[in-house]
C-alpha cells in the first residue's frame, strides 16, 4: 500500500512539473521572455516550438507546486533552471556571438558555454559580440578600427569647445576614420568643426539604445562665422544634424550643412574658392552659371529698386529680398551629396551666394560603410554611384523629420550677417572668428585646451 502511494505521489508531481515546463514556455512571463529575446532563439522559431514539445515528456524537478487554476501567479524559474538538453538546444541555435554573450549572463550559464577565446579576433564574430556588450554600458561605444571600446568622456565633440587630451594612434592609420574635410571646409582655410565617424557612432547610439547613451545630435549643431577684410568677404557654415529613417525603416544620420558667402557687390570674381564635396565646387560650370545669373539678376533688380524708390519715394528693399530667384538643385552621383545653389540679397550687407548640402552618413554601426565612406575618399574608382529615387532622396527625407525647416534656417542665417549681428550673438573664437556650438553660447573657459582650465573638463562630465 505504500509503494502504490508512494507511486501516485511521484507520478502527480512528473505531471505537474510537466504540465508548468509547457505552460511557462507557451505563456512566458516577461521575466523569462527577457532570457529567451535574444537572436535565433524567439519561442515563435520551430526550434523553441520543438522544446515545447520536448518538455512534454522530459521528467523534470525544476518549478514550484502551485494549482494550475491560479496561473496569473504562477512563479517562473530562470533560464539557468532550464534543463540542461534544453540549455544546449537553445546554445546550438544561437550564433557565436550571441553564444558568448548568454555564457556572460551568470557563472552558471558561463560554466556551460563559456570559452577562453570562442572565436579570432578582429573578425565578424568579434565586432558583433562587443558591439552587444557596449549596448549595456551607456558610457561606451565599441571601435572596429581599435577593436576595443572608447569612453564618450574621451571623444571630443566636433566644435572647438570641451576639447580633450585622448589620441586614438590607430585611426590615423585608417582613410574611414577622417574627418568630413572636404564637405565643411566652406571658409578658404580648415573649418573649426570636425566631424568624425565616432560622433556618428555616439548620436545613432542614442538611437538605438535611448537618452543615457551616447550624444544628442543638438550637440552636433554648428555654425561658424569667419570675415576676410582683405577681400571683404564673409563665410558662414552652418551644421544641423537629424536621425532618419528611409522606407525600408533603416536609420541613418544625416546633415544638413548650409555655406554663406557674403560680398558687399556683385562682382563674381570676389566669390572665394568653396568646395560643394570632394568633387564639385562653386567654381564648377554648372555651378557658376547659376551664381553669375543670379548675380546678375539680383543686380538689376536692385538697379530697379533704387530707381522705384527714387521715383515713389519709399523704399523697396524688403520686396526686392522676396524676389529672388529660385534655387537649382544638384546631385553629385560618386558621393550621393545633393545641393541647391541660390544667390539673395542679405539686407544692407551686399549679397550672398548660398549652398546647402544634405548628406547621409549611414547608420553608424560600421565605419566602412559605402554611405561614409564616399564622403571621405574622393577617388572616383572607389565610389559606388546610386541614384536614388526623388520621394527616398537625403534631402527629402531629412526635411521631413527636421524639427527646424530650410527657410526658418535661411533666415536665421541671414539674421546673423545682417549687420554683424554674429558679434552680439555668437562667442569669439579669435580674430575674425566667431563660433555657435551646440546651437548656445558657452562660457570662455569652455574653449581653452583641457591642460590650462581642468573646470571646463569637470562641467561637461557634470551636464
């Protein structure tokens, strides 16, 4: 009689472990849905749906008793109270990437499945693996060129404020890792701001893993002003950087740089050299023509305006302004840079040839990537050309998810050159520079070197 008793016991308890293993894995609770989320392994894949079947009959002790009408409470064990056929089944079907992150959940779990080195370095494997592990650490961000992290305290920002002491050796060594030289460069002399494949990496970071990681593309923002009294002419660079996405749903980052050179006449020949990318220039043909036409243009218009205002008595200036020509678009196919070239009048200051530039610079997971690279390497053998469709183009795309329009940024940019208001408005660099970073004024000490004013260093850590 005790045998019979004892016999009944055993076989209650098998079925209830049982019947709790195959609830738990058709009705997982987000406790162990967190354990089960990883790639190749989703309950919904054949695999997880033969594990259920599985458990079906594998006599198990793990779970606790607890009446199967109550399953709104219903307590789940982890993933490392999983049997250990099941363990390995789950292991098989993960990549070795994914692998070497489940051994690193635990000891037990890395018991298992952890190995010394589960795979070369410096290939696919790793740089998956350890790009997973700085999702974790919003202070990180992980390198392909270095194959190690980088702290974001140690990445200067593309401004000249909140400089840094850090040297990365190795990227000198790569072409993907230079700066967008030849994109920036709208004064005849080197730009302040320099834009690196790290700042993409710490802005599409934050896309991807929320507000604590990497940088806010506000930080980005630019604007630069640099007056040639020689020759008197004024150069304005403006940079608006904005996350987008393209139909498919893949996000990328994406610029919006806009050049200004101001010249108090209509002579074409005081234009200063601008490079448009790494293959076009204002002094392009195609490109000239629209700026000597629309020099000339607006010089008869204002001809006409004098003599209206001669005649009626007022003056005309604010209508002359509305009555520009429309800008012309281009698209530079090697580096798929699209730009629109127009010529307006600034106020009393004379007039201004202005181009704007929207670029797309990929989605910040690998520095090789075709969409950074074309903009860094100018040699044309090396470039994939592609036409992209109007609706999907950069500029489209970036306009739509913009907090801030083209013609709310024209007309800030020309707030700012109208009667030096870049003096009032903007912090002095030195000499004839003036600087904006960060779309905010800073204080002065924010642009001294790191060695001569340790407070700017401790300020930015602090905000």
């Amino acid at each position: 009689m005790l045998m019979i008793s004892a016999w009944l016991a055993a076989e209650g308890s098998y079925r209830g472990s049982r019947d709790r293993a195959t609830y738990m894995f058709k009705y997982p609770t987000k406790e162990i849905n967190n354990h089960l989320s990883f790639p190749g392994a989703c309950i919904s894949s054949p695999t997880m749906r033969s594990l259920i079947s599985l458990i079906s009959w594998i006599p198990s002790p793990w779970g606790q008793t607890v009446s199967s009408d109550n399953r709104s409470t219903r307590l789940v064990s982890y993933l490392e109270d999983l049997p250990l056929e099941i363990l390995y089944m789950i292991a098989n079907s993960l990549d070795p990437a994914t692998k070497a992150c489940l051994s690193l959940c635990n000891h037990h779990l890395h018991s298992l499945f952890g190995e010394k080195r589960p795979f070369p370095i410096r290939t696919e494997a790793w740089h998956r693996f350890h790009t997973n592990l700085a999702r974790a650490r919003p202070s990180l961000i992980y390198c392909r060129v270095c194959a190690h992290f980088h702290r974001r305290e140690d990445i200067s920002l593309p401004g000249p404020a909140w400089r840094t002491d850090a040297r990365f050796p190795q990227h000198s060594t790569d072409q993907a890792m230079r700066s967008l030289q030849w994109c920036v460069s709208v004064h005849q002399t080197e730009s302040l701001y320099h834009f690196n494949y790290m700042h993409v990496q710490l802005a599409m970071k934050r896309h991807y893993c929320g507000p604590e990681h990497g940088i806010s593309t506000d930080e980005l923002a630019h604007v630069e002003v640099l007056t040639f009294p020689s020759r008197r002419v004024t150069s304005l660079l403006s940079v608006d950087v904005c996350v987008s996405a393209a139909a498919g749903g893949k996000a990328s980052l994406c610029l919006r740089l806009q050049n200004w050179a101001l010249m108090p006449d209509f002579n074409v020949h005081r234009l200063p050299f601008i490079r448009v990318c790494g293959h076009s220039s204002l002094h392009a043909p195609h490109v000239y023509a629209v700026i000597k036409r629309g020099l000339e243009t607006c010089m008869w218009r204002g001809f006409e305006a004098r003599e209206t205002a001669r005649e009626m008595g007022r003056q005309t200036e604010t209508e002359t302004e509305t009555q520009s020509e429309a800008p012309e678009t281009f698209h530079c196919s090697p580096c798929d840079t699209i730009y629109q070239v127009e010529v307006c009048t600034c106020g009393d200051e004379g007039v201004a040839v202005v181009v704007t530039k929207w670029l797309d610079l990929g989605a910040g997971l690998d520095p090789h990537d075709d969409r950074w690279r074309r903009h860094i390497l100018t040699e044309r053998h090396e470039m994939k050309e592609i036409v992209l469709p109007p609706q999907e183009s950069t500029r489209t795309r970036f306009e739509r998810d913009s907090c801030v329009s083209l013609e709310e940024l024209s007309r800030r940019n020309s707030s700012l050159l109208e009667g030096r208001a870049y003096t009032r408005s903007m912090d002095h660099w030195f000499d004839n520079v003036w600087v904006l970073q960060g779309n905010k004024r800073l204080p002065i000490y924010c642009y001294l070197p790191p060695k001569k004013n340790i407070l700017a260093s401790h300020v930015r850590f602090r905000n």
